[in-house]
C-alpha cells in the first residue's frame, strides 16, 4: 500500500514535470529534437519507401544530432499505418509518418473505413516522384505507344496491362489511357511492383503500367514505351513522355513524411530542411535507380496534392459511381 | 575463378561473419514469432557500413541459420519457430516424446546442412534453366499450384479427412480479411480501419501452434520432454546422425527437388516446401502409417527441403531480380542500394562477388552443423532444466514480443490470442493446425491466380478456359487428380496385394 502511494507520487511529480516541460512551447521547443525520433514506414522492409529511409537516416541523424529510428507497420496498403498515426501520434515532431500519393488520396475516397483522411496529415515534404512508365518485354510486337494504341483499338480488352494494386497509380494511370486514347485495355493487378515483373517476362501480359525505377532496372529485359513524367526521367533519356506523344498524362508514385496535424510550424521546418539535406546528399544514388527528386515543401506540398487529387479525381469518382 | 573466390572467402573477417551470422539466424529462428525476414530486416543497417560482399555474406548467412533454427522449437516444443518447419514438428516431436530429442536435433542438423549444401549447388550450376522455368508460372498455374497443395489437406488431418478439410476451409476464410489482393475492397473488417491488414500468416501461426502447447503444458504441469533421454550418446553423435541421413538417399534427393521447385516459385518459400517434401516422403514410405509417430524420414525431408529454399529462392533473385520468398526481397534491397543489378551482369562484370555470396551460402551451410550440435544441445539443457512454471510464461512471454514485432501492432497480439484460444478448442475436437495455416497461405495465392485468370480472359466470351490453355497447367492438374485420388488408389493396392496373397495360400493348398 506504502509503496503505491509513493509510485502514485512519483508519477503525479513526473506527470507534472512533463506538462510543465511541453506547456512552454518556446523553451521546449528551441531545442527540437532532443529526443529519438520515430520514423514509420507504412510497407513492407525491402521496398523503395524503406530503402529511401536507410539512405536518409544517416543523413538526417547527422544534421538533426538525434537517433532516427525507421520501423515498419505494414497492413491494407499503408492504410493500417496511417489509421493509426492519425489517431495516436502526438503532434511534437518525434513522430513521423512515410506518405505515398496516390495512395492517402484513393484510399479515403474508396474504401469506407480507410480509419484516415487524406487532409489529416501535416506533410513536411515530398521528397521524390516515381512517375508511372508503361513497359513492355524487349521481344515484344510493339515499338511504340502507337502500335500499342493501334493493337487496342481493333482488340478491345486484349490488351492485359499488368500493375501493382488496385486503385493504386498504375491502375488510375492505366484508366486514365484508356479514356484518353479512347481504348479497351484489361488491367490486371499483382500484389506490387515485384509480381509484375516475372509476369510480363513469362508473357503472361501484354505489358505492365508499372514505375520509372523498373524501366531503369531492367533496361535489357524491357522496352518503356512511354513516362508519365513533365520532363524525360534523367536516367532515361531515350524514353519520350506521354505529353509528347500527345497524351496529357502525368502521375506516378510521390514519396514524403508527414508529421500530425498541429505540429509547431517552427518543428515542421527544422524536419522539412532536415529531409532536404538528406534528399540532395542521397540524390545521386537515387536518380541512378530511376528516381525524379522532388523538393516540395510548405504551401507546394499541399498544392502538390491537391493536383493530384484532381488529376486522379473523374477516373476515381467513375469508380465510386460504379460501385 | 571459383578458385580464386574461394579463397577470398577464407578470409577471417569473412568466415567470423558466418559463424556469427549463423549464430544469430539460429537463435532468431528458434523463437517462435521471430522470422528470418524481421532478422534481415533488422541487421539492414549494419550492411550499409560493410562493404558488398561482407554484407550479402552475413545476410545470407542469418536467413540459412533461421530457417534451420526453426526446427528446435518444432523438436522441442511442438511449435514450429517459422513457417518453414510446420512438418518438422510432425515428427521431431513426437520422437522428443519418446527422449530421443537430442537425436531428432541432430538429425536435423545434418539434413538441413545437406539441404543447403544442395540449395546453393543448385544456384551456381542450374541458375538458367531454373529462371527460365520459374518464368511459365502465370496466373493460372498458381492457381493450380495452390490447389495442389490443398490436396494435401487430406494427408495433413491425422485421421478424419473431413475435419482436416473443416480446418482448411477456415483458414482460407480467416486469409480472406482485410484488403483483398486483388481488387481492393475490404473484407471482414468489422469498422475496424486496424483489420485492413488482415491477419498475417505469421500471427496465425503463432496463435494456433504455440498457444495449444502452453495450454498443454500448463494443464499438465510438465514438459513432453521430462523423459529419459535413450541411449542419447550413441544416437545423437555427429557420426551417427550422418549415418541416418545418408541411409536414405531417395528421400533426401526428392526433397531437394521438391525444395529448389517450390523456390523458385515467388511467393512460395519454406512454408510450402516443408509440407510438401513431409506429405511426398509420407507417400512414398512402406510404412506411411507410423507417420506422426516419431519416424526419422520425415525429419529428414522437411529439415533438408528447407534449407534448399534459401538458396535456391536466390535463382530468381540473382538472374531475374525477383525475390522468390519474402526475406528475398531484404536481400534485393542490399544489392539495389550497392548499385548490383540482377541479370547476367551480375555474373559476369560483378561475378566475383555474386559467386561468393553463393559460395558463402554453402559454407554457412557447413558452419551449422558445429554451431547448431551446440547450440541444440545448449537449448535443450536450458528447456529440459527449466522447471514447466517458469518455462511456460517466458515461452507466452517471448510469443507475444515476438507477434507484436511482426507488424509494431498491439491489435495483431490479440488476433494471435484469440486464435490460439480457439486453436486449443478445435485441437480438442480434433482439427489440426497444420490445415488451418495451410487453407491461410494457400488460399490467398488460389483466389490471386484465379481472379487474375478470370480479368485476363475477359476478351474471351469464357474467361475461365484460360486455366487450362498453357501445358504446365495441365501437369498441374494430373499431379492434382492423382494427389487427390492416391488414398483410394493405395487402398486398392493394398486390397489387390491381400487377395493374391489369399490365392496364393489358395494355390498352396
């Protein structure tokens, strides 16, 4: 009974402390970070969100003095992940969330108990950009996207396109081809980027809306027909974007941290240029594999969904109608 | 040139990271809930600091002592320490039961280093041909792949074949929760953002075969272990094991097989290979119904199946770039961020350190056999002192850490107690775990192959002729309606083989 009381005190004067400690945001948080700080990744360890976040830790811990610790909470898509963040992370920095697009935009709209909200997070920074790229095997009848057009519109639905996910990048990138092209095609979805790949060497599709990286990666295997990228990736030159072939197609997979809302802004901007550093020292690495770098931070991360949301929203609100 | 990369691996540096990667994997696989995966994963960073070869080598080395170090806990205990040693159990155990645990431990021992040994011969002689087969599995033939092993269900259900395939039913239900693979919805989620994620294979598991055995031991208030160990020195001698294992080579070079196919087979890894190589060796045995009882032929197909898996998965990994079984995808993960690119290159401008990760794979193969007869022995003085009070909370204990660090997830600890619990009642009415894990893993590769075959076929005016169309598919499917018909087929034998005998008293009469 005796030795109760005095843990119940000891709490109530730690409590106390730790309140006092964070009810003075100016003092408490000049020092940001003093701690560890949690860096939470939504996927499976051996995936690029998780390699990203080996290259960047070393970095971050360097510029942020602190240990960075990347775990992983894998589950329905990131969804299990971001449910969770959003209802239990505490907004003080020390926890961080890895964040896709399209992901954290189909998801909410989708599913009916995704457990989170596109606009729940606070993003510090979208770091890079996988746009999609549609690749077909070396061996393959088509040269180009117009013979793949062409193949599409005397054989509607033969052409299987093969991709990681539903509702995923690769799928909406796919829906939106077809309407624009104003073409058939079957998209047949893999359970990730790394089932797709054995398939269209085995010739089980006909070609895999899948991303820059594996264009890049498996350039004696495959022909990209074309990238839905602004510009031609660096690491590809030779593959012409959708755009110039004349179809306004641009998206892919985007990758940041996010932190909770109501996160200081002064915290939010020591991760944002701790992510930048990190971002242009693992730069080179990065862009080798087939990576875009991205730099959007603040008002440009937020408009940076909102594109997307409209880019992706009428194949997406088609979608939902059908349902 | 294999020359020249052998001796580079004779390097101390080299050769320590073995034993210790070897070492770890084992300790990591002997407890349950801990994976080979969760160790790559979190030995990761330390590769980064090393250079490519050293990294890969302790990589490989860990997954090759995990997989192995599965076994101990199935021997031991009863519960498998990961997926790939389910089968081991169906026969380690009851052989523990008997005392002859030492002697199932090192049996173990030697058939798992064979079956690395063979793993990475496999890898560096068989690489092309092998990739260009793993390649024809498309949607379809997963699907048929998937059914075969179904099949086994009947094999599996110690008795009642009925209850066996009640046991498969649900788990291919309990695999249904969460995001379906294909197609996107949610599933049985119950409101429950949380249930997304479904319930991971690993979870289940540790749910169904663990939970059931602490009950057990805890309602008995002793370990199946408490009896006399038989003529222990005699038997469990490195010597003597070697001698068991070599006795039946049929059974050995069958399991290696049926371990490097069902590697090369993404997405299926050790799990499914151990339970095939188990039901094949039961099937192939003159005396298939000692099976369950303690017979050393089933030890010996599922601890050397195993282990070829770990290298064996590396065939497409290495020519192709894809990762054969989940821990795989660690290992591309390594390779990516040293810039090596899977395909040929990596034979040939890079080919001194690709053949020395495989060459690696065979020496940590070999470094088992000294490691694991100690660390077996060690193990198994540690459980057999510990008195059942203290044994029984740290085994729960160490479950639970071990389910929670599968995903960081409180809500997967309680999935694993739920299951467990209702585990202990269906084992009281007779429904086995192994079919319920088998219907979890099995079932979600069967409804990915069909959906995909289906969506494929949507040109066509019947989508579902499309299973049939390729000739592996066909294969698939004899192999099935044979697997499927085998029990009458060897009961009719067994009636044919009785009635000659009876007319051949008949005649001598």
């Amino acid at each position: 009974m005796k030795g109760l009381k005095l843990n119940t005190i000891l709490t109530l004067v730690l409590v106390t402390v730790l309140t006092i400690a964070v009810g003075i945001p100016g003092a408490a948080f000049a020092g940001f970070p003093e701690k560890p700080i949690t860096y939470t990744i939504p996927f499976n360890p051996g995936g690029e969100s998780d390699i990203t976040a080996r290259l960047q830790e070393p970095e971050l811990e360097k510029y942020l003095g602190v240990a960075v610790n990347v775990t992983h909470k894998p589950g329905g898509g990131g969804a299990v992940a971001w449910s969770d963040f959003q209802r239990t992370a505490k907004p003080d920095g020390y926890s961080v969330v890895g964040c896709n697009i399209p992901h954290i935009i189909g998801q909410p709209m989708i599913r009916k108990e995704a457990g989170y909200k596109t606009d729940g997070f606070k993003v510090v920074m979208w770091f890079h950009f996988t746009p999609n790229a549609l690749v077909v095997s070396k061996d393959s009848e088509f040269k180009t996207l117009d013979d793949f057009i062409k193949f599409a519109k005397k054989k509607p639905f033969v052409g299987t396109v093969g991709g990681s996910g539903t509702y995923s990048a690769n799928h909406l990138e796919t829906l939106r081809l077809m309407k624009k092209a104003g073409v058939d095609l079957t998209y047949v979805p893999y359970t990730g980027t790394g089932p797709v790949i054995p398939a269209l060497m085995g010739g089980h599709i006909k070609a895999a809306m899948s991303y820059s990286p594996v264009s890049v990666n498996y350039k004696d295997k495959f022909r990209t027909l074309a990238v839905a990228s602004e510009e031609r990736v660096p690491a590809m030159p030779d593959v012409p974007t959708f755009k110039e072939l004349g179809y306004d197609i641009v998206g892919g997979a985007f990758r940041g941290v996010a932190v909770p809302l109501g996160t200081p802004q002064d915290v939010v901007d020591k991760l944002a240029q701790a992510y930048t550093e990190a971002n242009k020292k693992i730069s080179k690495k990065q862009l080798d594999l087939g990576f875009v770098m991205k730099y959007a931070t603040g008002d440009d991360a937020v408009a940076l969904v909102d594109t997307m949301r409209k880019a992706y929203g009428d194949v997406l609100s088609d979608i939902k109608k059908k349902k | 040139m294999l020359l020249e990369t052998f001796l580079m691996l004779l390097d101390p540096v080299i050769i320590l990271s073995i034993f210790a990667g070897v070492s770890a994997g084992l300790f990591v696989g002997a407890m349950p809930g801990l994976t080979a995966t969760m160790a790559l994963a979190v030995l990761l960073p330390f590769t980064f600091t090393l250079p490519p070869l050293h990294g890969l080598v302790a990589l490989g080395a860990v997954y090759m002592g995990a997989i192995y170090g599965g076994s101990f806990a199935a021997i031991l205990v009863n519960t498998p320490g990961t997926p790939s040693s389910i089968a081991t159990a169906f026969e380690g155990y009851p052989m523990s039961k008997k005392g002859r645990a030492l002697e199932a431990l090192s049996i173990a021992t030697v058939a798992s280093a064979v079956g690395g040994i063979a793993g990475s011969l496999f890898l560096l002689l068989l690489s092309p041909p092998l990739a260009k087969l793993s390649l024809r599995f498309g949607p379809a033939e997963y699907f048929w792949v998937a059914v075969l092993g179904l099949t086994l269900i009947a094999s599996l259900s110690e008795g009642s074949a009925m209850k066996g395939m009640l046991g498969g039913a649900l788990g291919m239900v309990i695999g249904t929760m969460g995001v379906a693979p294909i197609g996107g919805e949610t599933r049985f989620t119950f409101g429950l953002p949380v249930l997304q994620g479904g319930v991971a294979m690993i979870v289940a598991l540790i749910g169904l075969f663990v939970l059931p055995e602490l009950f057990n031991m805890a309602a008995k208030g002793r370990t199946a272990l408490s009896a006399v160990e038989v003529n222990s020195r005699a038997k469990s001698s490195f010597w003597q094991a070697t001698k068991t294992v070599f006795s039946m080579p049929g059974n050995l070079i069958r399991s290696c097989i049926i371990g490097e196919i069902v590697a090369i087979i993404p997405g299926a890894g050790g799990n499914v290979a151990n339970l095939v190589a188990y039901n094949e060796a039961k099937r192939a045995s003159k005396h298939p119904e000692k099976y369950g009882t303690g017979v050393e032929e089933g030890l010996v197909a599922t601890e050397s199946s195993n282990n070829v898996t770990v290298a064996g998965s590396m065939v497409p990994l290495l020519t192709l770039g894809i990762p054969g079984a989940p821990p795989d995808a660690v290992i591309l993960g390594v390779m990516m961020l040293h810039g090596l690119r899977p395909g040929i290159e990596l034979f040939t401008t890079s080919g001194q350190l690709t053949y020395g990760f495989i060459i690696s794979m065979g020496l940590a193969a070999i470094a088992m056999v000294p490691v694991g007869l100690l660390g077996g022995r060690l193990i198994y003085k540690v459980i057999f002192r510990t008195p059942v009070y203290f044994l029984v909370p740290t085994i729960a204990m160490a479950t639970m850490l071990g389910t929670y660090a599968v995903r960081n997830s409180h809500t997967d600890v309680i999935i694993m107690l739920i299951l467990g619990t209702a585990g202990y009642l269906f084992k009281q009415i007779g429904i086995a775990p192994a079919p319920i894990v088998l219907g979890l893993i099995l079932g979600n590769i069967a409804e990915m192959g069909f959906v995909q075959t289906m969506l494929s076929g949507q040109a066509s005016q019947y989508p579902f002729l499309k299973l049939f169309e390729n000739s592996l598919s066909h294969i698939l499917i004899a192999m099935i309606l044979f697997s499927a018909a085998w029990p009458y087929l060897s009961a009719l034998k067994r009636r044919f083989k009785q009635r000659s005998k009876t007319a051949m008293e008949d005649t001598h009469e």
